[in-house]
C-alpha cells in the first residue's frame, strides 16, 4: 500500500527527472517547462489536441502548445536517441532468465483527409482492415519489470515517396528515402545499440520474421531472436529437407509450457523445439489447445554462442513480445497518443516523442510506487501540505492506494493459485492517480471527493481478481479435458 502523498511526492521526482532529459535537447527554460507541461496534460481524460493540453495545463490559450510542435527549436530525433532513462527506469531484474530485450511492432494512427504527413489508405492491424492511418514502427524495451517505447519511425508509403510536392507541404525531408518496416526496424535495433541500450534478446511478429536482412541484421549485433514466422515460409530441417513450417506438425512432440504470465494468469500452450540446418537456429511451433481455428504459431528461434539455446530460453522470449502491445494500449488510452491532430512531419514525431516521455514518466512513478528506487530525490515543493479546504475530513485509510503487492483474495474458501500474479496498478490507473494527487496537493480537490475516487480504483482492483481467477478456473477446466 502506499498514501497519496507518496504519489503526490512520486509525481515530483518524476517531473524532475523528465525536466531533466528534456533539458538536454532543449536550450530555453521556456521550452522545457512547456514540454513538461504538455507530458504532464497527457491523459485518458485529455484529447491530445492543444486546446484540450493548454486547458488542463492552465494555459490561457493554445498558442504555447502549438509553438512546441511546430516553431520552437529543438530536436525530436535527440529526443528519441536518449534510451538511458528507460533502461535507467525499466531496471532488469538479476535472476531473469533472458534479460531485457526489444520487442518491434507497427500500429496504426487513424486519420481523416490526406494532408497528414504518410497518411493514406493502408492495413491496419487494430481494425484489421484497410484504413486511412499513419503507420508507425515502434521498438519497446521489455524487462521482468515493465516495459515502454524506446525508439520510433513513421512509415512513409510509396504514394508519398515519390510525390515531392506533397512530401515539402507535409515537411518531410527531402533527403528522407523510402524505407520497408524491417528497414525501420533494424535501424532503431542500431541506433539503441549504438546508444549504450543494454538488451539481450529481440523478437517481433511475421512482417520482420519473414526478412532474412531483418534476422542477419540482429544476428550481427548479437541478439538472441524468437520472431514470428508464416505457415507457408520455407524452413531447411537438420537433414537438409525443405519443408513449409506446418509440414513439421506431423513429426512434432509437444510439451505443455506456460510462456509467462498473463493479465488472467499463466499463458499455458503446447510447444514443440525442432533442429534445422543452422545448428543455432530453431524452429518453434506453439499450439493453441483451446481454439478451433489457427491453433498454430511458428517461430524462428536464434542464440549466439554463450547463450542458451533451449525450449525454456526460446519460449521465455516469445512470451515477452506481447508487452510491446501493452505499450500502444497505454499509449492509447492512458495518454491519448493516436487523438492528436498535427499534420506535419515535425509535429507528428514531437507529439510522438512527448508521449514516448510521458509513458516513461508512468512507469518511473508506478516503480516508485511499488518500491523500486528509480527516481531521484524530491524537491522540497513535493513536500508542501496542501491547502485547507471546507469539505468533509476522510479517514487515512481511505487515502490509501493499493499498489499490486499483495495476493490476490481468496475465492470460494480455497486459496488463490501461486501462478496467477496479484493485480498491479496499471499505466492508466498509475497516470490517473498521480493527477489526483496532484489535484489534492494543490488544494483544488477535497479529501472525500479523493477518498471517493480511490474507492473506485480498489473496487475495480477486487472485480479484476474475481475475473481473473473465473478465466483460469475456466481455462484449466478446458486444459484437462
């Protein structure tokens, strides 16, 4: 448990540590505060256009904001190449099997008309059908104790590639050359490495396993890779057989493993290790036991010398690329990063870079909470009380935040599982009470409208717990039969 002025406090220390990275691409003070301003307004509640971000952050108008996006001088890419804070935040956790590691992914911004920059009609992976978006190539550090963006590209179609016009309207510069999303991929997995980033192993879906450049690229900077590959790719055997990845089937022998835990428990599947001609490359195939249709996965599986090459090893990283994910759900709908409206290139990629910072804000607070030391001391204003307000006096047990750390309860007289994980705060609930806590320190809202809020927070922590343990009741009753 923790009390709101450790969030209150929590929130200060991480406002300095953002001011401080935004303090080294920035050269005015007025920059940065405006900076902070704008990563501190980003929320669920906030549409993350500048008139709503001046609102919330007190401005009188919109002008501030707008001049951060598109007039102020400083440098997004810098912004982007500064990975220290995330494996500074994200720590690694010594008794990990596989260390921390990237994990590549692209999703979709949705947009109306074309004069954003890259925007046309193109797959989008959170619909599932043809859209007018911006697709975006993200690289997440993923540790055992969280997980944000690290690194970034637009993907710019051929439609704009090759249209100059349109390119200098939008702002794209001229010497920006067309790039596949492998191409992106490999050069964020360069940059960070180039950057001091600390990371093991890398794993990604179908449109970067399929690359061969993509894989020997990730070989050469020594990564481990378990990356998703299609039914239909061809795979040479250990006896120099070629065959199509679900041609293994047949010959597989499948163990049930547990590749990690979930938000509704263990993740539990059937996995089966198979040599190819590459004695350090693997196949991987994961059958899905409960589903009816696509019960199979295929990986291509890499180590180099010195690290292990084993079923637990390969199927640890596979398990770690669904974070990635988790990254563009809080980007989402905890800071609104796809509700932007800027339409030029430089302000796409600011917006972008500020949400990126904001999303490490919220981790660095929800590791504080939960007591990993990861973010510097506190200022003496995080300590100031807050002002006096005429309105009903809560208990101190009703300021208290619940932070994950204890078990989940018990249900029907038997006790909770070891497996199943206990309920954290995640970045949604982490930004939201962090803004309380603000709120209540600066004295604009009372301590029962804040015991009221965090009421409702623990009433959805229980209610989370009693549908977590109904799915793995559920699942391991379907697993045994």
């Amino acid at each position: 448990m923790a009390s709101i002025e450790d969030a209150a406090e929590c929130g200060e220390r991480a406002d300095a540590l953002a001011r401080g990275l935004l303090g080294q691409v920035m050269r005015q003070r007025r920059t940065v505060a405006v900076a902070l301003d704008y990563v501190r307004a980003l929320s669920r509640e906030t549409r993350a256009n500048c008139w709503e971000l001046a609102l919330s952050a007190g401005h009188a108008g919109p002008h501030r904001m707008q001049a951060l996006l598109s007039r102020y001088k400083w440098s997004w890419e810098e912004l982007r190449g500064l990975p220290g804070l995330a494996q500074e935040v994200l720590r690694d956790d010594p008794g990990d099997l596989i260390g921390p590691g990237l994990a590549f992914d692209e999703t979709a911004h949705l947009r109306k008309g074309k004069s954003a920059a890259c925007v046309s009609p193109q797959h989008a992976g959170v619909t599932g059908k043809v859209e007018n978006c911006v697709t975006w190539v993200f690289a997440a550090l993923v540790t055992a104790l969280g997980q944000a963006w690290v690194d970034f590209d637009v993907y710019m179609p051929g439609c704009w590639a090759k249209d100059p016009q349109r390119r200098k309207k939008a702002g794209i510069p001229e010497d920006l050359a067309f790039a596949t999303k492998p191409e992106l991929a490999i050069a964020q997995a360069k940059r960070l490495m180039a950057a001091g980033l600390r990371v093991m192993w890398a794993a990604a879906d179908e449109v970067y396993g399929r690359c061969g450049e993509f894989r020997a690229a990730l070989r050469a900077l020594g990564l481990s890779y378990v990356v998703i590959i299609p039914c239909d790719y061809r795979v040479t055997l250990a006896r120099n057989t070629i065959i199509r990845a679900d041609q293994a089937i047949p010959d597989a022998v499948f163990e049930r493993r547990s590749c990690g835990n979930g938000t509704k428990g263990p993740r539990y599947g059937d996995w089966a290790l198979i040599a190819t001609a590459d004695p350090r490359e693997l196949l991987l195939i994961r059958r899905f036991p409960d589903r009816d249709k696509n019960q199979y996965a295929f990986y291509l599986c890499w180590s180099p010398e010195g690290r292990p090459a084993t079923m637990t090893y390969f199927i640890t990283i596979a398990g770690r690329r669904w974070p990635v994910e988790t990254t563009f759900r809080t980007g989402k709908d905890a800071l609104g990063w796809d509700q932007c409206q800027a339409r030029t290139w430089d302000a796409i990629c600011r917006h972008t870079a500020l949400t990126a910072l904001a999303q490490l804000r919220t981790a660095a607070i929800q590791a504080a909470l939960a007591g990993v030391g990861v973010l510097p001391a506190a200022p003496p204003a995080a300590r100031s009380a807050p002002a006096a307000i005429s309105e009903p006096a809560a208990s101190a047990a009703d300021l208290q935040i619940y932070t994950g750390t204890a078990p989940l309860p018990a249900r029907g007289g038997l006790p909770c599982p070891p497996g199943i994980p206990p309920i954290e705060l995640s970045a949604a609930e982490t930004s939201r009470i962090e803004r309380l806590a603000r709120d209540w320190t600066a004295g604009i809202l009372s301590p029962a409208r804040l015991a009221f809020q965090l009421r409702w927070s623990a009433w959805r922590g229980r209610h989370q717990a009693r549908a977590r343990w109904h799915h793995y009741a559920t699942r391991l009753a379907a697993l045994a039969t």
